[in-house]
C-alpha cells in the first residue's frame, strides 16, 4: 500500500500510483479525501484509504469515489454511520503515537464500529513512532507498540470479529524491522524511502511574509505528564505543556467542524 499522499511528497501522486500499479500495487493511502478524489479521477483503481479525519459531511464524497474511510473513535464511526451511506473503513489504533486513533486498550470503542450497520470494517492498523531509530530506548518503544497492537487486534477476533488486512510498517519499518512483516505495508513513495535520518537534522523554513498556516483540529488527547506523542525522539510531556481544562475528564475524538457543519450531507459531490 504505497503512501502517495502529499502529492506523494512532491514526486507526483498519480504518476508515482501508475509505477506502483505498474509494479503489482493494488491499495494506495493519502491524507484526505481530496487526494483520494484525484487519483480516482485520475483512473487508479483499488482500495484508497484516507489516512486523516474526514467527517461525516463526506460522507457522500467517499461512497461516491468508493474511498476507504479511517475510523479514529467510537464517535466517529456512528457520525459517519448515521449518514447512511455504504462505507468501507479501516480501524485506527493508538498504540503510543497519540495522533489520531482508538485507544488500543478500549475494547468498547474497538469494537463499536462493527455494530453501525452502514460501515464494513476491511481493516486495521497503527503508526510505529520510533520505527526510524535502532537505538535501545526505540527499539523498545517499538516492541511496546507492536505488543499493544496485536493485542488490540487478538481482542477484535477474541470478540468474534474479522479484523481485515492488518498492517502497520512504513518504510522505516520495513528497512529496520524486516523481521515484523505487516500483511500489507505503507511505505511511503519509494524514491523518499531511507534507511537512517540525516545527522544534521534539517534546518526549519518559516513561511514567508504573509503566509498563513491553517489546520482544522481533529481530535483531542489529553495525556498524563511523562508520556510521549508523535514520532521520532521527542520529549516527554511535562506537567504544564497545556493549559488546565475546565473539566478533568480526559477529551478524545472528533471535534465539531469549526465552521459548523459536521452534520451530513447528501450533496458532498466536489472534494473540499
């Protein structure tokens, strides 16, 4: 399943989807439902998994161009279920990235998306944060993930459900780790594949004058001082990196659409 999301990272999404297919791919990821609606329109065929948020007023959009959905919350999968449109979905889970995901301990909400009667669940997967480093304290943040991981995909067959293609190596995963295949990896495109990071960590560009930088929030986690998120080498979260909530109840899933319109809509036609 060959990442081409990004334009596949600057290279050209449909002419990098063409080799691939060309070389025997028959499932691709991108970002969003956007890059999926492109290489669709652009004649790839196969399964297209949307690795990001995208809420349920797509959920037209995906059923039109037969777009395979990430799921990342129990939420999630009933928003996009109540639209009532036939969707594929893949499961997300959170093993220790602390982006988007189910908790990989939440039996309840892995196992809710089976019960929406318009969703098919033909997958599950998970991001590996360390997956690029081969020093002691990532190879054992690596084990833990991959211990998490079959642990939350034994539950779903425990609970007599078919998890689907199960798969979680990236590139670095497949150069560093050749011995934990995934039944379908997710490189990125090959040519940005590398088998170590550069020593000197690249400078960072600021836009320039006038640029603004835009992100819609998709999801909440609040974490407990110590622990790690997002990938690479990152600090542990210290005990004042956010500020207090109102309620100490801990937030994870989708957040309402800043603009509104979360609810569904049957004229979704044109990728955002």
């Amino acid at each position: 399943m060959p990442v081409v999301k990004a334009n596949a990272y600057g290279h050209g999404d449909l002419e990098i989807a063409r080799l691939c297919v060309g070389a025997g791919a028959d499932a691709f990821a991108v970002a969003t439902a956007a890059e999926g609606v492109r290489l669709r329109r652009g004649g790839v065929r196969g399964t297209i998994l949307i690795l990001g948020y995208s809420g349920p007023e797509l959920a037209s959009l995906l059923a039109r161009y037969r777009l395979t959905q990430t799921v990342v919350s129990a939420g999630h999968a009933r928003a996009l279920d109540a639209c009532g449109r036939r969707l594929a979905v893949h499961l997300k889970v959170d093993t220790g990235l602390h982006r988007l995901g189910i908790p990989w301990d939440d039996t309840q909400s892995l196992t809710a998306p089976y019960s929406c009667s318009h969703l098919r669940v033909t997958g599950v997967f998970t991001h590996l944060a360390d997956t690029e480093r081969l020093d002691e304290a990532s190879q054992a943040r690596t084990r833990e993930q991959l211990r998490r991981f079959r642990a939350a995909v034994d539950g779903l067959r425990s609970a007599g459900h078919a998890p689907g293609t199960v798969h979680f190596q990236g590139s670095y995963g497949l150069l560093n780790y050749p011995a934990s295949p995934a039944a379908t990896p997710a490189p990125a495109s090959p040519c940005t594949a590398s088998s170590a990071p550069p020593a000197t960590p690249p400078r960072r560009s600021s836009p320039p004058p006038g640029a603004l930088l835009r992100a819609r929030v998709s999801q909440l986690h609040t974490l407990a001082a110590g622990r790690r998120a997002t990938t690479g080498p990152t600090p542990p979260i210290g005990p004042l990196c956010w500020p207090p909530c109102p309620s100490a109840t801990p937030t994870a899933g989708p957040v309402p659409s800043p603009t509104g319109r979360a609810g569904c809509s049957s004229t979704a036609e044109r990728p955002p």
